[in-house]
C-alpha cells in the first residue's frame, strides 16, 4: 500500500454533485499523522513507518515515551505503523492532501458494541409464532438441531452473543472532496464506529 493515513470519525452529512444527485458522506478528519519512527529490514526485519494522531496524553509508557523523546515529538494518544510511499523523515507530516477526489480507500475501525444481545437483533432473525402454543418466549432461536443424529449443535450456528466492538473494514469507499486546509476527508456512505471513532484509511487493495 502506498498511501494511508489514521483519522476521526466526525461525523455524516450530505454533499451535491455537479448533476444534482445527493451524496450522502462521512466526514473524517485525517491527519495530521506525525512520523516518530522508521523501521527498516535491517533492524527490524521489514520496511514501515510509525506515525502517531490525536492530541497530546500523559498516559504513555516508558518503552512508547523513549520512541516520542528520540523523535522530538509530544506523546501522543494513537499509535499505529503504516506502509507509504517516498522517503519520510522523523517528524514529517503526513495530511490529508495525500489523497485525491475520486480516489478508492479501505477504511477500517472498530464497530459500535451492543452488549450480550439476541438473535434477531444480531442475525435479523424473526420472532417465533405469537400463537398456537409458541411460547412464553418468542424471541428466542428457535429449533437447535436435530436430536438423534447428530445430537448436538453445529458450530458457527448463529445463536446469541457479544454483539459489536469489533474490527470492520469496509472496501472501496470513494473519496468525494479533499480540504485539506482542515485536514478532512469526506467518504461516500457510512464507515465503522460511532463519532470520535478512530479510523484507518488506507488505498484500496481490490479497486474496482
């Protein structure tokens, strides 16, 4: 990959198109992403950056506050490595403008968590019968399996569970304008994570 960036989730609004169509968009704000570290084949076995985002934090750890003071560069909360193109130095920038209008992006971020919920909040399952002796439960799974061969339940049947909270990235997402004097990204359609989620945009790997 040879452009990314770790963003804001700000949140959705709408845009127009030239032909009049309404766009709806997220809204990110991306960058800037300051480079603190450069790791090599030679130390460390592969090629990267380490970039970090989001305002200063007391909360870091000595090994993280070592690679911040080497790089001359405030503590930072979000701490992720990246693949980009080009020679970047230790505390370069990297902003929004990276990216273009009509550019295909993954965004990836963690998903809004919805606790221990049922199967028909979770698979979109329905409701059992509200009559004829269906009951007194009628929102539960339903038949399990059958009960003389095999005698036990499938794995990855979808039952109740965690719901939520969890990595999702969504594909070929384009971008519909650049304003890069804000460091925002505006995205067709909707992307993982509620507002102030943390996002990874990267350059899309199966482009259409």
């Amino acid at each position: 990959m040879s452009k990314a960036i770790i963003g804001r989730k700000i949140g959705m609004t709408q845009v127009f198109a030239e032909d009049g169509r309404v766009i709806p968009v997220t809204v990110v704000e991306a960058g800037p992403n300051i480079v603190i570290q450069k790791k090599t084949v030679e130390t460390d076995g592969y090629n990267t950056y380490v970039v970090a985002f989001d305002k200063k934090t007391k909360n870091v750890t000595k090994p993280m506050k070592g690679v911040f003071d080497k790089a001359k560069v405030e503590p930072m909360k979000v701490v992720k490595e990246l693949d980009l193109d080009g020679d970047l130095e230790i505390g370069s920038e990297v902003k929004a403008n990276i990216f273009k209008e009509s550019d295909k992006v993954d965004v990836s971020g963690i998903t809004k968590g919805h606790g221990f919920t049922g199967v028909i909040k979770r698979w979109n399952q329905h409701r059992l019968k509200m009559t004829h002796g269906t009951g007194p439960v009628h929102r539960e799974v339903g038949s399990m399996s059958a009960n003389s061969s095999p005698s036990r339940v499938f794995k990855n049947k979808h039952m109740a569970g965690q719901y939520g909270n969890e990595k999702v990235t969504i594909q070929n997402l384009e971008i519909v304008k650049v304003d890069a004097d804000r460091n925002l990204l505006l995205i067709t359609g909707n992307v993982p994570g509620n507002k102030g989620a943390i996002l990874t945009i990267r350059e899309s790997v199966k482009a259409k």
